[in-house]
C-alpha cells in the first residue's frame, strides 16, 4: 500500500485523525513522539547513554516511567522529554495518544503525540542520553524493513528493524512508529513481527 500524501499533507492528516480519550489507562510508562512542524516534519528520536541499565545505546523516543504525584500519561511523557532532552513543555502542540505497547520486560507503555517547533533548542541528559537526532517521517514510511540479529539464549534472533544515520531503530520504537503510521495517516506498512532468519 502506498501512501501518496506530500511530507506538507502529514500534519494535516496526523491532526484531523489523533485524538484523546476521554478516560486513559494509566500505563507504568510513557514516551513522546514529537514530532517538527515544517514542511517535511521529522521526529525526534534519541539513542540512550550506553551506562543506562535497560536498553542502553538502543534508539528510543524521549520517556520514561511514572513516578509518585504524576497525574496522567501526558504529564510523564511531557516530564520525562524535559529531563531528558530539555524540551519545554509550552513548546509541545499535543495531537494525541497511541495504543498502549507491551516492553520486552512487561511494562505497559503510553505513547503520546504532539507538534514542536522546527528550531526548538534541545539538550541531551548525559546521564541518559548520548544523542539526540531527527527522522523525517516520509523517510521511514519510504523504507522498507531490514533484518536486525538479537542474541537469545545463545541463538540469534531476526527483528525487523530500520537503519537511519548510522542508528537501528527496532522493537519498541519500531511498533509504535508502526501505530503512528497506522493510526495517524491511515498507512499500514508491511512490517513483519519477526524474522526468524536474514534476508538474501
């Protein structure tokens, strides 16, 4: 299936098809896909320090558990971007909420969408994050799936994953840029959940 909307059209079609619900679960976790409101909108992705205790040097969206007096979802996504990356949360147009992903270690995640400025100033937490980098979003809607090894129980295991400026983006990011294209734009993209072995 193609998507045939100009990177212009995106943020049209993210805004007229996100939404909130009235009544959110609240997840263990959320994270921010935040997302540049230009004309070739990109989103905000950030590879963690490679000392974090769980997925370092993995690329992941901006987020990070609740913690005690969190109100919502939105407010620990908002919170956690600014400890992370520096980023305002006056300067977060929200659009909306994803469906709850599943994290290898059980945590049930929220993800949540908003717009930011192109030239926003963001600063990485060194503690927990080494970089900060921008995907444009037409890009990955364009590209397809690569073979990703994972080591388990001494066996490799093949994940579908997307290389973009010498990052990997897999599991957890990957599934929710997947919802992101799927309920944002209306795009399914073939995506497979597993490969259990490299393509030729």
């Amino acid at each position: 299936m193609s998507l045939l909307l100009e990177p212009t059209k995106l943020i049209d079609q993210l805004q007229q098809n996100l939404s909130f619900q009235n009544r959110s679960k609240a997840a263990d976790a959320a994270v921010l896909i935040a997302i540049t409101q230009e004309q070739n909108p990109q989103v905000i992705l950030t590879r963690r320090a490679a000392q974090m205790r769980h997925h370092a040097g993995e690329v992941s969206f901006p987020g990070g558990r609740r913690e005690k007096g969190d109100t919502s979802n939105i407010v620990v996504a908002l919170r956690e971007a600014q400890e992370e990356i520096a980023l305002n949360p006056f300067d977060v147009q929200l659009l909306g909420e994803l469906p709850i992903q599943k994290a290898r270690s059980g945590m049930i995640v929220k993800p949540i969408v908003g717009l930011i400025p192109p030239q926003v100033l963001l600063i990485p937490q060194p503690s927990e994050i080494d970089r900060i980098f921008y995907m444009p979003l037409r890009t990955f809607i364009d590209s397809p799936p690569q073979a990703y090894p994972v080591r388990f129980a001494e066996h490799d295991l093949y994940f579908p994953s997307f290389h973009f400026d010498n990052e990997i983006v897999w599991g957890l990011t990957a599934r929710i840029m997947i919802s992101l294209l799927s309920r944002g734009l209306g795009y399914r993209k073939e995506w497979p959940f597993l490969l259990n072995a490299p393509k030729p």
